[in-house]
C-alpha cells in the first residue's frame, strides 16, 4: 500500500488512517517531503516515525541532495539551495539502505519523457539541477554515502560480535555562539561525525552577558535556532557556563576527550584579533591531541540563498 492510495491519489496520506488498517509494510515516497498545514507533522519523515513506533515496517526513499548534512556541498556543486531536507540521524537508523543507481542519462531521459516532473517543468529541470555535471556530482556523493553506512554497520556489528577490538571511539565537537547561523559549521560536524561512526556534541559557551535577561533578544532567537537544527541532526547539546569562552571550551574538550573539533571563522581583521585574541588560536595552542577544523563564515553566503543560489523547485 502506498502512501497516495491511502490518501485516494492525493499528495498527502493520512497516518492515524493507516495505523489504524495497520498493515505489515508501508511504501511511503519523497521522504524530505513538507506536509500541508494542518497535518499531523511537519515533515514526512516524521509520519514515518509515528508508523515504526506503531510497528509498521516501511519502504520509503530519498534524493540524495535532501540529506541536511550534504546541503553546502549541493549548493556549492549545483548553485541551488535544496529547501526539503531530512536529518543525518533518521538515515542511520534505517536497518537496511539501498543505492538506486541509474546512469545519468537515463534519468535525463526519463524526465523529458514527463515521469519525473510536469511537463511545464521539463525543460526548466534539464537546465538546471539536473545537468549532467550535476547529476554526475550528485552520484558520486550518493555513493559515498552509501559506502559510509555500509562500512559503519559492519563495524557496529564486528564489535557486537566480538570479531576484532572496538577501535579507541572518536568524538566529535562543534562549537556555536549567539551570533549568526551556525547551519554551515553543524552540518560540517554531522558530517564528520558520520564518516567516523561516532557521537557529537554542539557545544555553547553562555557567558555573564548573555545570561538569561541579559542577552540580546535577536542573539537569543538566533541561538535557540542553531540549538534547535543542531538537535535535529542528532547532536548532544552541551551549554557551558564560563567569562573565557576559549577556556570553557579547552576545559570541555580535555574532559571529554574529543578528538575533533569545528570552528566558524568570521571575517576578522588582523587588528580586531590582536587586540581581543582569537579563541581558535588559543585552543590550538593548549589542545594538541585533537584535530580542528575551520569553516569560513561568509556574510554573502547565508542561509536564505542570497546571491547567486536559487532555490530547487519542487
């Protein structure tokens, strides 16, 4: 049964109606998929959420480019900021993930022949998203990821098998402030997290001025979203309370053993960062067991694809 037949052919489909036929497996399409208001969830993935906890096993798939983690790398790629995304941790948890290959050609074909888009779309699509050197990139990212989840589950299971010693576990830390989108250095973390088979932590340094009524309401908003996206990739929330944010982070970071770091590095001039110091330098320094990445923040870069991205046309 697939989800549109539940819903009569319509684009939406009913969860509370199926649960409530609760058959053994459910075919649910376009997983990244935002709902209609006045749904159940947000998002589809959730409904598929609420069917595995009802016990109902489902088939479903997703575009590659929809994976959160994956999205500056498709918009540096493509041009095109891709709005409909799912987080990391709902692919991990899939029992069993199948690549979908066909070569770039075909899929070319099948879309002028009207299989994948309206007609009105075609043409639009073919010069767009789905060029060749597009799809070619896209490819190579899905099967990347593929092999990634591959090579995670049959290390979780040597290790539950006994058959070799479990490897020293990496950890993985990003570090957020009050100030500006951190979706750019989140995503970068889950990534990594992802390749190493490990848990992460989004770590927020809340200093005296940024103290409950203290801080600024803009900074504040700002904050619960990097909180709230970091969350929905599956990062532990880690807030820390210090004057230093560079010493609360050294601290956190020689407690915890991590062994990865991430950084956002805004544009900064060698005055300002010399007069007020640089926390990034100051942890290279004193931590040396760790590896630390820096990801540039760019102001003409930002979320709501500014400049030269364009939104994926659905």
């Amino acid at each position: 049964m697939t989800a549109q037949e539940e819903d009569g052919g319509q684009n939406e489909h009913d969860v509370k109606r199926v649960i409530a036929r609760h058959p053994a497996v459910v075919i649910v399409d376009e997983l990244a998929h935002t709902n209609v208001p006045g749904s159940k969830n947000r998002k589809r993935y959730e409904d598929v959420l609420d069917l595995l906890t009802a016990g109902i096993s489902v088939i479903t798939a997703v575009n590659i480019q929809h994976l959160e983690s994956l999205n500056d790398a498709v918009a540096r790629t493509t041009g095109i900021r891709v709005r409909e995304t799912i987080p990391d941790h709902f692919l991990r948890r899939a029992d069993e993930v199948v690549n979908v290959d066909v070569s770039i050609e075909t899929l070319r074909t099948r879309l002028r022949q009207g299989k994948i888009y309206d007609v009105l779309k075609i043409q639009q699509a073919l010069n767009n998203f789905f060029r060749k050197g597009n799809l070619s990139a896209l490819r190579e990212l899905a099967l990347r990821q593929v092999a990634t989840d591959q090579a995670t589950k049959a290390q979780d299971y040597r290790e539950r098998e006994g058959l070799e010693q479990a490897a020293i576990p990496e950890k993985v830390m990003v570090a957020i402030a009050s100030r500006g989108s951190a979706k750019r250095i989140l995503r970068a973390g889950s990534r990594i997290a992802g390749r190493l088979a490990s848990d992460w932590f989004a770590v927020y340094v809340e200093t005296p001025r940024e103290e409950p009524g203290r801080i600024n309401p803009h900074d504040h908003a700002v904050l619960e979203e990097n909180i709230r996206f970091a969350k929905d990739l599956g990062a532990k929330i880690v807030k820390l309370k210090g004057r230093s944010v560079a010493d609360a982070l050294i601290d956190f970071a020689r407690r915890e053993g991590i062994t990865h770091v991430v950084f956002g590095q805004s544009a900064r001039s060698r005055w300002d960062v010399l007069l007020h110091g640089s926390v990034i330098n100051r942890f290279l320094r004193e931590v040396r067991n760790a590896t630390v990445q820096v990801v540039p923040l760019d102001k003409r870069n930002q979320e709501d694809g500014a400049g030269k991205m364009k939104d994926e046309s659905e």
